[in-house]
C-alpha cells in the first residue's frame, strides 16, 4: 500500500494473527496479533493489537500491548497502550495513561571524543640521562 507521499507501507489488519517472527523492509501499521519479534522501519500499533516478542524499529507509535523489549530511536506511548519489557530508546513521549513496567535505557548519540595530541619526535629540549649514579624513585 502506498500512502499520500508514495511512500510503501504494509498492514496487519486486525482480524489476523501471526505467528513468527515479522521482518519489514518498509513501514508497518498492526492491528492484529504478532507472536514473534517485528523489525521494522516505523512502527504504528494499533489499540486493539498485541505484541509477544521483541520490537525492534527506527520509531514506533504503540497503542496497543507489548510484552517484550523494546528498542527504537524515536518512541511515542500512546494513553490505551500497555508495555511489559525493557525499554531502549533515543526519544522518549509517553502519554498521559500511557503504562510501561520495565527498565528504561536511553540509546547513547553521542560518539566518544578521541583528540590527538601531537608528538614531536626528535625534540632535543630537556634530554634525559641516566648513569650509573643516577637513582629512580
């Protein structure tokens, strides 16, 4: 299905229930039962659908039950929604009725500085020479 910008996505109408894992390549709206882990690129959960396994998308809109972790950069708990799992994410909205029981961790953006510190190889200022009367502490 294509919505108004071209864009691909797929549904899983309400009526259905799968059992396996859902792997998409494209957006993907769910209405029915999902008894297995979802990746994806956007999630929308519908209020009436159930998630048993791990969800795992670029951002997700859930409405309906998760029981299972979660990871995602862009999260979005709808009021009618119910998690039970772990949470990893980069952006966090939960609404108002909105229930999650799990751990929280947020997604780490931030990339390590690593700054060089220049090296002057063959710098002759304040040599250092050992001889026998020297002593080290």
């Amino acid at each position: 299905m294509r919505n108004n910008s071209g864009h691909t996505f797929s549904i899983i109408a309400s009526d259905v229930e799968i059992v396996g894992n859902v792997s998409a390549g494209v957006d993907l709206h769910i209405d029915g039962k999902v008894q297995g882990d979802v990746t994806c690129g956007k999630l929308v959960q519908g209020e009436g659908s159930i998630i048993t396994g791990k969800v795992t998308a670029e951002s997700a809109k859930l409405s309906g039950h998760v029981k299972g972790s979660i990871e995602t950069n862009e999260l979005v708990v709808e009021s009618s929604a119910r998690i039970k799992g772990d949470v990893i994410y980069g952006n966090l909205t939960i609404a108002p009725g909105g229930q999650i029981e799990g751990k929280f961790s947020r997604k780490s953006t931030a990339k390590p500085s690593i700054s060089a510190t220049p090296v002057e190889v063959g710098r002759d200022d304040d040599p250092l020479i050992l001889t026998t009367a020297s002593k080290v502490a």
